[in-house]
C-alpha cells in the first residue's frame, strides 16, 4: 500500500463531502456558520479535501466561499467547488454555471458528469457524443484557468452494467482532457464489496485512469465498497462524517480512515489526528443537531462497551481478547456496562473504571452482584445509569449509602384551570445537616417543579447545586404490565458545565420514579463536588 508523509501529499486523497453530499440528509439544515464549523473542525481533523457546496446553485453556498476565503486558514484541507459540466449546445467558457466554479475562489473543483448512457439521453437530452464533448470542453477550459480538476462519474456502476464501453469513454474523456481524478459513484447505492473491486480493477486497466470511489450506503456496504474500491487501486475515497447523506447516507469517513490507518498501515491524516476522531465526529454531531450515534465503529460510546460477565472476565485478563483496537488509538474509552448479565469480572472492572478500590473482597463483589440483579429485575438498569450504579458501589464498600440529605417528604400538585393552561407546584420536606426544610417551587411540569422545589431547599446548605442542570428526561413503561397500573423507569441526565451523569428510579408512579433519580442525581453531584456526607 503506498504511504502517505501527511495529509497534503497527492499519493492519496481523503475527500470530505459532508457540506454537500451529507447535508442532503433529511433533517439537516446548515447555515452558512454551521458549514464554516464543520469545516474548520475537518480541517483540524487533516482530511485533504472539503467539498464546500455548489457555488452559483444557490445564495447559501456562493456566500460559503466568499467567507470561506476570508475566515478560514486551512492548515491541511484544500476548498473544492462542485458543479456540473457546461450545458448541451454551448460552451464551458460561456457557461455562467461554470464561471460560478471559477468566481467561488476554489483551488479544486469537483465536475459531475453523466456516465450512464440513458441518463445522457433522458436526462441530459443530449447525444452521447455531445455528453462526451462536454466533459472534454469544461475539463479543459477549467484546467486552462489554473484550477486542479476532479471529475464524478454519476451512477457510473450502473451505467457500467447497461454499457461498460460508454461508461469507460467517459472516465476516459476526462482522464485525457486533464482531470486528475476521476471518481466513479455508486449513487444508487446499490453495488457490494466485489463487484465493485472487479469493477474498479477493470477501469485502471484499461482506461489508465487514477480513479476514486463515491459509495452511497444503500445496500450498508458504503464502506467496504469503499474499502473493496482501494483494494483494486483506487486513491481517492469520497465520504461523509458520521455517515451522513441523501436516503440512508454515504460512506462514513471515520470508519473508512481509521481502517485505513489502523488495518491497511496507510497514513492518511497528520500525526495525532486519528486521536481527536470521536471527538471530532461528536462536535460535527452537535453542529448539525443530530444526537450522535451510539453504535457507530470507532467513536460511538457503544463502540468499545462490554456487557456479558464472559467478555468481562477475560478483559480483565486483556482488553485485546474482545477489542479490535485499542479504543484510545481513535479517542474513545473502554466501558463496563453492569446489569443483570454481570459477573465478578464485570463489577470489579466497573469499580476500577469509577475509581472505587474493591480490594480482593470477593464477598463484596459478591454482593454487588447479587443486588444489581436483583435491582434491575426490578426494572432498575445500569448500563445507561453509571452514577446510580456508582452510588449503589459505594454504599456496598462503605456500608451505608452516602447522604446528604435525608427526605421526609415530597409532593408534586397539577391544577387543572378553566382556561386550559395547568399550574404545577411541589412541596418538599426534608433534613441536610441537622436542619429541617421546607421549600415549595412551581415548574412547567410536575417533575421541574420538584427538582426547582429540591433546588430551592438545599442551594443555601449546598452553593454547589447551583451548577447543576437538568439536560435529559426520558420515561419508559416496563413490561409486565399495562395502562396506569405500569411500573415506570425514569433515566435523568444531569450537568454540571463540566460533565454530565445519568442516573435512574423506578416505581409505579411516575413521579416517584423521577424523585429516585433527582435524588441521586444531585447526591452524585454533591460527591463529584468533593463535599463530605453529613446524613
């Protein structure tokens, strides 16, 4: 495999079409800040290339470039312009679409081409010939104005199948009119690992062409196309961050570039970048207001999440006997998951990932295996409630659970007005540090209002609470029953401005549900806070 020095040597391209291609996803809608963002954060990433838009197509992206030029320094990628060849009958220096690409300032531009002959004739109602014209013509004209030229061959695999002769003139075309790339696309999506590095294989040879790979994921194998495509020969690997694109997305470039750094031995990004990958892929997610994938290889949290007591027992021996990699090679950690599939294993390596000393106490391991199964058949679950399960360790350890306030009592009132709207109150009553409290607060719902409530009871004991803040509420009924009689598991998420916890409660009422998990959710946030116990 040819190795690359860093991220601006031509041997290989990583191309990111994310601005383009991924925001065609249904539900993303990028500003133009929010493509500035994702740029600059590309950029730090090393990819060599950053598909910004189709400049003169509309307002959003010729005003990309414009401050592109002016706001960013690109320290490892090069902006690329997208567009189309000229128009049938005309001229590439005449075409005002082209001077579009030229006018957007772009070192590089991308041309999209038809390569299937009935596309050329349905679509482009054109000649094949005069296809091939245009592709010649505005390859040329763009190479003359000084531009570097990368040519896409659209639904190139399937205009392979209909006619390989005609699709492999056009490659052939842009390849001799000056393109140094010449990309072939699977834009249905529909093509598998094989066929595609037969296919690939077959065009090196007989067009000479340097080739690249743009793989939709419609068939879930974008990226082992992608991977098959560098197999035959391609150097050029168009993708998306997080996967994202039209229908269900495109290639995803961190899967495809940690493969090829960590499987192939390539070195495709600068020193230290494939570190930053999960979070970076994580900051793009936040751009584009798209909870991050849990399950994605590589940087999900998920990724490198251990549940089942056997994997459990042998990582203790060596992570690597359930890990294909070390997960900080792409920044991500290691997880013990506990539930009710836990083992020794699993709690003593949990305890070791939360800083709690279990020593070689295997009558304590024993324990806390026992009353997490015994828990989660409740409807309890830790796996996604680390500081409940954190608090529940500690109790074990330390023979009495830690408290910082003990509750007498707690209420929560929806009143029902003849205007419709809904007033909500909570009392509480309780004890911190020898005194007892009262403190009521309304909320826009039963369960703000008991967390303001709880808030305003102990913020003058515990100025610490005054960081804290409610991020996420989720309710699930559990099985086993229905309607209003259903057992309840809440899951709350909680901040604190430099990380955030989850923890859960269960009960038949909702309310009550909600009350276990504020109650541990700001007794972890008094122990991350480094404050003693006083209850």
């Amino acid at each position: 495999m040819t190795t690359k020095a860093n991220a601006t040597d031509d041997s290989f391209h990583v191309f990111d079409t994310t601005l383009r291609d991924g925001a065609q996803r249904e539900g993303i809608n990028l500003t133009v800040a929010d493509k500035l963002t994702i740029a600059r954060h590309l950029d730090t990433f090393g990819v060599g290339y950053i598909e910004g838009g189709w400049p003169g197509a509309n307002p959003r992206d010729t005003e990309f470039f414009a401050r592109a030029q002016k706001e960013i320094t690109f320290e490892n990628a090069q902006l690329v312009a997208f567009g189309a060849t000229r128009r049938a009958g005309g001229s590439a220096a005449d075409d005002p679409q082209v001077k579009a690409l030229l006018n957007s300032g772009a070192p590089v531009i991308t041309l999209v081409a038809k390569s299937h002959d009935r596309h050329v004739e349905m679509a482009l109602r054109t000649t094949l010939e005069e296809n091939l014209e245009m592709v010649r013509d505005t390859v040329s004209h763009l190479r003359e104005q000084g531009r570097r030229v990368f040519v896409d061959c659209e639904h190139f695999f399937d205009g392979y199948r209909a006619d390989a002769e005609y699709a492999k003139s056009v490659v052939r075309t842009a390849h001799e009119a000056g393109a140094e790339v010449v990309i072939l696309c699977d834009t249905n999506g529909g093509m598998l690992p094989a066929q595609v590095q037969a296919v690939v294989a077959t065009v090196i040879a007989d067009t000479g062409a340097r080739l690249g790979i743009h793989a939709q994921d419609d068939t879930g194998c974008a990226v082992a196309n992608t991977l098959a495509a560098v197999d035959a020969g391609a150097t050029h690997v168009q993708c998306t961050a997080n996967g994202y694109g039209e229908r269900v997305g495109n290639a995803n470039l961190f899967p495809v570039v940690a493969a090829l750094e960590l499987k192939y031995g390539m070195k495709v990004l600068p020193e230290g970048a494939l570190a930053e990958m999960t979070r970076i892929s994580h900051a793009i997610a936040e751009v584009v207001n798209l909870t991050p994938s849990t399950h994605q290889p590589y940087v999900g949290v998920s990724a490198f999440a251990h549940k089942a007591g056997l994997h459990a027992s042998a990582i203790k021996v060596d992570p690597d006997l359930y890990q294909h990699i070390d997960p900080e090679l792409v920044g991500n950690t290691m997880r013990m998951l506990v539930s009710d599939m836990a083992g020794r294993a699993s709690i003593e390596l949990k305890g070791k990932e939360l800083g709690v000393d279990l020593g070689d106490d295997r009558a304590l391991v024993g324990r806390v295996v026992e009353r997490v199964k015994e828990r989660e058949l409740q409807g309890y679950t830790y796996e996604a409630a680390d500081a409940s399960f954190e608090l529940l360790l500690r109790g074990e350890v330390e023979g009495r659970a830690r408290r910082y306030f003990r509750t007498e009592s707690w209420r929560a009132i929806v009143e029902d007005r003849p205007d419709g709207t809904h007033a909500n109150e909570a009392t509480v009553k309780l004890w911190a540090k020898g005194e007892r409290i009262v403190a009521t607060a309304e909320g826009n719902g039963p369960v703000n209002a008991l967390d303001r409530a709880l808030r305003v009871a102990l913020e003058r004991i515990y100025p610490q609470l005054a960081k804290l803040e409610l991020i996420d509420y989720k309710v699930r009924i559990l099985e086993g029953r229905t309607g209003t009689e259903s057992t309840t598991r809440v899951l709350i998420t909680t901040g604190d401005g430099t990380g955030d916890w989850a923890t859960v409660g269960v009960a038949e009422n909702v309310i009550a549900a909600s009350w276990q998990a504020l109650e541990d959710a700001y007794t972890y946030g008094l122990l991350r806070a480094g404050v003693e116990p006083t209850e």
